[in-house]
C-alpha cells in the first residue's frame, strides 16, 4: 500500500464566507479530523498527504491543478453542511480533469444524508460515521484494483449501473488509545491557525478531541459519532499534550470535546497529569451544567485551563425541557457560579428562536445571561442540521426550508428556522437586543477589566470592543 496515495482535502472557504462581517473576530481551526484519518492511514502503510485548502487560500482552479500532477490513488474531502456546496464542486471539477480518481466524501453531512449525497454529486463512494477503519478498508480494496465494495462497512458508494448501495454501519471504535496521535506534521505551519480573537492566550494553538459521541439528547446537535460516550485516557490526553508542546511548540490546547467534563474523574486525573508533568500549556474546554463534583473547575484552573464554554441555550424551563436539555436552571446558574469562583472565564452559549419560543421566554433567556455574570454570552439563532430531531420535526414549530444548506453558517443574517409567532425580522431583533444588553452595562466592563492580565489581551479587548460598538450598537445590524 505504500504506493498507493491517499489525499486529504478540507475544502477552501474563506473567514468572510464563514462568518460574514464577524470575520476579523473569527477563528482559523485545524481540521483535525483529516489529521485523525491520516494518522490511522499511515499507521497502515498508506502514504497520505493533507491539503487544507481553506488556510492556505487555495481556490478550486489550483487545486485540481495541485491534483492532476501528482498521482492519487484516492482523494477524500471533508464536507459539513456549511460547507457541502463547496466540496460538491470541487468534485465535480475533479472528475472533469481526472475522469479516472476515485472521490470518496466524509464527514457530518454525508453521513446524515448518503443518498442524496451519493445521487447530486461526483463523488464514488460516501464514509459514515467515523472514517478511520472505513477508509482503510477502502484504500487497501482500491490498491488492489478491487470493485466490490459490498462488504466494507459504513460505506455508501454507486455500484456499475449508477445505483447507490449503502452497506451496514460499521461499529464505532471501543478503544480510542489504539489509535495514533493526530498527524498534524501534515499540516502547513500552524501559526496559520488561531482561534476567535478573545478565546486564546498564546500561539500556537491547535485543537485536541479527547473524546467521541455524546451521551446527551439535545433536538439541535448532530452526532456523527453517535449517543455513547468513548473517551480517551487521561494518560493517552496528558503524552499528546506533551507531545504537541515538546514537538511543535504548542503553548495553547482547545478540547473541542462535545462533552469533555462528562467522566469527572478522568478530568481530575488529566488534571493532575498535565500538573506532574509540568506542562505549560494554558486550555479550553467545554461543560455541561450536569456536574457532580464542582471543585473539577478549580482543578482545571491549577492546570492551566483559563476558559470554560457551558452550553446554556435558554433562561425558560419550558424551553430547556422541549429542545431536549436535561439541566435545570438552578444547576446552570451553580455550575457557572462555581466556574466563575475558580477564578475562570465564563462563555455562555444561549440560542434565540428555539421550537415553541416565544417574545417571553427570549426576554426570560436574556434576564438569565445577565444573572449568571459570563464574560463572554454568545447568542445563536436555532438552526436545524442534518442528523439532529429538529432538522425532521422542525416545519411542525416554524418555518424552515432544508434545502437552504449554504445558510447554515456562523454569519447569517437570514434565519433558516422562524418559529412560528415570529418574522424574520422579530427574530433577528431580539438576537441584536441580547447581545446590547448582556455587553452595554458596567458590570460587564468592570469583568472584561478583570480579565486582562497582558498587554496583548488588553489590545485584543480594545478590537474586540470597537467592533462591537461600530455594529452592536446598531439597530438595522
């Protein structure tokens, strides 16, 4: 297999078609799942590069031409619904260049929706779920000029007549520490990459998930790794982040994790490992308010960790209750209480227009973001995704059309899902509304003051609050 050649591809799209007039404050993150699959390749003898378009500003035109002049056993790339109209023609001007590749796409999108994938695109073959053991599979069948596909499962691909098949899924991997370290030797350099302006100390950073699947039933989150929750040891975490800071320099770790504090005692334990070892690496991570043990955040805090991001969502019970979260509002309000003593900074994630939403409940959810002090209250629209309850039920609470894929990005300002007792414009009005009144006040100075222990972040404040002013404050923004 060593001369079989595997190319990883994320897609190229810009921070402005990301996140729209909230570029300057955006992030750059690595795709640290094409360095997972690659890693597992190469484990395996498989030569394997990783192009990420999207930080190196290649646009479609230079990557075929990138392509067409080396020899490509397989490419793969990496597609999420933001994102998917882009990988859709990428393939196609692959295939047009090079009749002959085989194209094969993963990630959340495709898994959510092979079919239709399989049937509106150029691509041979669709991997679901996770795509280590899949891809593997495929590339060795593929090196030995093999065309039957029927027996690698979690696969979806066109057989000779055009016909889409979709094989069984393929269980999702027991024991992550068999797998290898994330590749990102394959990376460019990774100064390129950075994360939102307010939501790191130092470079360079890079992205570490320490676990898979998530145990929680929230209607709006896909789960391309399932609802069982997989998780990596506290000593596999604790040799990686070594390894990223004696290796490549590392000096800032964000866990992308959907549910990092959700075995409490293996936090403790990374805890305590990054502290043996003497690691100086400051980190991010994310919460749910559904903590036993709320001293796990003054550990952190003695671990280097300095941010933690909680999921809130709404400040109405009614509402927690139908999107599925199973917090109360009293266990949000003591777990962001704790957060906040051990001396962390507080992002708080809330969502404006959930199913059944109404102007009361929005005005209940911006009283609760001034009530739990977060520094950083962040208010997103709801949006339905392939793969979540919502994305089925949605048209029973509001307006929504599925087919507006290339809308479902951070910077929208044209809401996909309008619950029902709203216009588009009500929506976007009370979003402007939350964000004015959780930022305008001076107790929210007085913490962002607080915060400042540098004069890099004091400048990163003073961009951050001049562009808030210019179009927060805005009424038509």
């Amino acid at each position: 297999m060593s001369k079989f050649k595997v190319y990883l591809i994320n897609p190229p799209m810009t921070v402005e078609e990301i996140y729209g007039k909230y570029s300057r404050l955006a992030s750059f993150q690595p795709p640290i799942g094409l360095c997972a699959l690659a890693a597992y390749l190469r484990k395996n003898n498989c030569s394997v590069e990783i192009i990420d378009a999207a930080v190196l500003n290649l646009s479609l035109e230079e990557i075929v031409f990138l392509l067409s002049k080396n020899e490509a056993g397989l490419i793969g790339i990496y597609a999420n619904t933001a994102n998917f109209h882009v990988a859709k023609e990428l393939a196609g001007r692959i295939k047009t260049v090079m009749p002959k590749a085989w194209l094969v796409v993963g990630g959340p999108h495709s898994t959510f929706l092979p079919q239709e994938v399989m049937m509106t695109t150029a691509f041979d073959f669709c991997v679901l779920d996770e795509g280590e053991e899949t891809l593997l599979e495929l590339a060795c069948h593929l090196s030995q000029a093999s065309c039957d596909f029927s027996s690698i499962l979690g696969l979806s691909y066109k057989d000779s007549q055009g016909k889409v098949c979709l094989n069984p899924r393929r269980p999702f991997i027991q024991d992550l520490d068999s797998l290898p370290f994330p590749a990102i030797d394959l990376l460019p350099d990774l100064r390129k990459y950075k994360l939102y302006l307010l939501h790191y100390k130092r470079l360079p950073y890079m992205t570490v998930v320490s676990t898979r699947g998530c145990p929680y039933r929230c209607v709006f989150c896909n789960t391309p790794f399932g609802k069982t929750l997989r998780a990596h040891s506290a000593e596999y975490v604790v040799d990686y982040m070594e390894f990223l800071s004696t290796r490549f320099g590392v000096k800032e770790i964000c866990f992308s994790d959907d549910a990092f504090t959700a075995v409490e005692s293996r936090v403790f334990d990374i805890c305590e490992g990054i502290q043996k070892r003497n690691i100086d690496c400051s980190w991010y991570a994310n919460t749910h308010a559904n903590i036993k043990d709320r001293t796990i955040f003054k550990a952190m805090k003695k671990a280097g960790c300095w941010i933690v991001a909680a999921g809130v969502e709404s400040g109405d019970s009614g509402i927690l209750k139908r999107i599925g979260k199973s917090s109360t509002l009293n266990a949000i309000r003591e777990t962001c209480d704790a957060i906040i003593k051990a001396r962390l900074v507080l992002k708080a994630f809330f969502i404006i227009g959930s199913p059944g939403e109404t102007f009361d409940t929005i005005d209940k959810t911006i009283k609760f973001s001034q009530k739990i002090k977060a520094h950083y209250p962040v208010f997103s629209l709801m949006t339905p995704y392939p793969g979540t309850q919502l994305w089925e039920e949605a048209e029973k609470f509001g307006s929504f059309d599925k087919k507006q894929f290339r809308k479902l990005i951070i910077s929208t300002a044209d809401p996909v899902f309008v619950p029902f007792g709203f216009t588009k414009k009500e929506l976007l009005d009370k979003q402007k509304e939350a964000f004015r009144k959780a930022y305008l006040n001076f107790p929210m100075i007085v913490r962002q003051i607080l915060t400042i222990d540098s004069f890099s972040e004091l400048l990163k404040k003073i961009k951050a609050c001049l562009f808030f002013l210019k179009n927060c404050l805005k009424r038509e923004l």
